[in-house]
C-alpha cells in the first residue's frame, strides 16, 4: 500500500497547462523535523495504522516530511495549479525582498496515513470523519513578516497543526489574497475551484468524494489545498493642510434705540 508505485499514482494535472506532475512533487524539495512516532518511507512497503493519522510519513521521496505540510513559494507565472512552471515550495521561512505584486502560492498537504486495507468501501476503521481544514493568512495586514498556518481536525483522529513564514527583509508591506486562487486537489476528482472566503475559515475535505467530510486512508485519497497572496506598498498618509484661522466676520452694530425719558423741569428755589 505505502509503495511508490502507489505513491507516484497521485497524478497532479494542472487544468491550464493540461500537464501532470507527480504528487511527490507537488511540495517540492524539503526538510524538517517531523514528530519522533513517525514512519519512516519505505519504497518496500511499510506498516502504518489502521486508524486515521495525519501526516505522519517521514522520509517520504522529493517531499521529506509530511509534518511539513503547510510551504510556500514565490509565484513566477501566476498559476498557482502549475508546479512544473514554478518554483519548488519552502519548509519553514522564505526569505525574500518583496516588491509590490510579487506572488506567493501558500500549500497544505492533506494526508491520512492509515493503510487502505481498512477502508473496507468507506465504512472501515481507516476512514477519517468529519474531516476539516483551516488555514489561516494575515490578510489586510501591515507587516514585513507574515505568518501562514494549517490545522487539520477530525472526529477520529488527533490534530494536526503547521505554519510557514514570509519574511520581507523588514520591508513593511501589505498583504492580501490574489482572487480566485483558492483551490482544492485529489487524484479522484482533480482539480476543485473553491471561494476566497475558504482561507481564514474552515473547509470540509473529503475524497474519494469532494466535501464529504471522509478522507479514506492512503495514498490515493490525498488532497492539496493552495492558494495565492499578494503584496501591496503601505499607503503614504496624505499630509493634512496646516489649519489656518478662521477670518472673524465683522459684525454691522446697529444704533441702540434711543429712549427719551420725559423729564420734569424743576424750578429750583
């Protein structure tokens, strides 16, 4: 089950260059340090769970480990679908000079690691329920680092969490998603369009079926998320005019009313 035949079956195929690619190139090259349980990659077979576990695979070829599953790259033709044309994903902090419009694809990789014996169609004890991911950006936010997290939950199995970094080389900048570059894979449906509002909320994953809330075990139930941001110059504040006085409007006085008052001559004595 965990062979790399089985492995390399998770064809990634880009809806706009019509090109496959591998899902063991979908992250790219990387390192890190996954937890001490792990499995450690076997090209011969390996035994993993018969209960769901989330990225949990050590070791696996051109990925490394699958703790790592939130990376991020710099975008250079603007398809965040297409890994061939981009690229390869960062573990960790990528560090950069960000100019304004410079493209970044944020991925999450989405992997329940219990072997597909015990999927038994989707009513065995390898099918993770109520399965969720929330990823999470600093959208809108003025900063020259700028942090990106994944949390993985489930119904039957432990919580999963990662995160990677953009740094800006203490360049103060503004970042924002790219519209329309939320999107969802699995070899069983391909390619899934979903709405901007996915990032910074949670959405439901599943596969075999799309948003079922089922991830089967294995290799060819995986499914990848990504995403596209972008980065805007801070706004110059607009100098307020110094304020002058306010000229004082010269009242016209009119003449008070003249009052006579009869008077009463005396003769004096």
């Amino acid at each position: 089950d965990m062979s790399m035949k089985a492995f390399n079956k998770l064809a990634l195929k880009s809806l706009v260059a019509s090109v496959a690619f591998s899902a063991s190139t979908v992250l790219g090259l990387g390192g890190g340090a996954a937890s001490a349980a792990c499995w450690q990659y076997n090209a011969n077979g390996f035994t993993t769970s018969t209960t769901p576990v989330f990225n949990n695979i050590c070791g696996v070829p051109n990925l490394g480990n699958e703790s790592d599953f939130v990376r991020i790259r710099p975008n250079t033709n603007g398809n965040d679908e297409d890994n061939a044309g981009n690229p390869n994903y960062t573990v960790g902090t990528l560090n950069v000079t960000c100019n304004t419009g410079d493209k970044y694809d944020v991925t999450n990789y989405i992997h329940n690691d219990a072997s597909a014996d015990f999927n038994n169609n989707g009513n065995g004890s390898a099918v993770a329920h109520n399965v969720h991911l929330a990823m999470t950006a600093p959208l809108n936010s003025n900063s020259s680092i700028f942090n990106f997290t994944g949390k993985i939950t489930a119904s039957n199995a432990s919580t999963v969490t990662d995160s990677t970094t953009l740094n800006c080389g203490g360049k103060q900048m503004i970042m924002d998603i790219v519209p329309g570059t939320v999107h969802l894979y699995s070899s069983q449906y391909g390619w899934k369009d979903l709405a901007d509002t996915a990032l910074n909320g949670p959405i439901t994953i599943g596969s075999p079926v799309f948003g079922s809330g089922d991830q089967w075990g294995c290799w060819d139930y995986l499914v990848i998320v990504v995403y596209q941001v972008t980065v805007k110059p801070v706004p110059t504040p607009t100098p307020t005019p110094t304020s002058m006085p306010t000229p004082r409007t010269r009242q016209t006085r009119s003449p008070p009313t003249t009052i006579r008052a009869s008077c009463r001559c005396c003769t004096p004595r």
